[in-house]
C-alpha cells in the first residue's frame, strides 16, 4: 500500500495540483501534499477531527492560507 501523504510519486509527471480532495484523517497537515498544489491551489482535507481548506498561494503568489470547517472523523491517513 502506498503512502499517499507524500503525495504523487517522485519523477511522476503528476503535479503540481489545481485542486487536492483528501477523503482520509491526518494527524497532521501534510506537507508534502501541499508542496505539490499549484499556486491559487486549493485542498481540502481532514486534519485532527478538523476539516481544513488549505489554498496555497496569496495575491502575489507566496504563503499558504489555512481555514477550517467544522468537525469530522474519516478512516486514518496511511
């Protein structure tokens, strides 16, 4: 089974993403995943009990914007 927190392989041509929906709980916000949205890209992911939208990039392009939206529980993140 494959870790798909690290997001898409390395040396695949997969990435950067416009859009990234995560259907399982991490225990923590990956970084890896986040690293691989496009800039103005959009995640949305269960972190903790916590649904986080996570849009990477701000109007001139750097930083990464974090809200969340309510409680949640999904299977774990392997």
């Amino acid at each position: 089974m494959d870790d798909r927190a690290a997001g898409a392989p390395r040396g695949s041509d997969r990435g950067p993403f416009d859009r990234v929906l995560v259907s399982a709980m991490a225990g923590e916000l990956p970084a890896a995943l986040v690293a691989q949205l496009a800039t103005e890209g959009v995640m949305v992911v269960p972190v903790a009990g916590r649904m986080l939208r996570v849009r990477r990039g701000t109007d001139d392009g750097t930083g990464v914007v974090v809200t969340e939206h309510g409680a949640y529980r999904f299977v774990p993140l392997r």
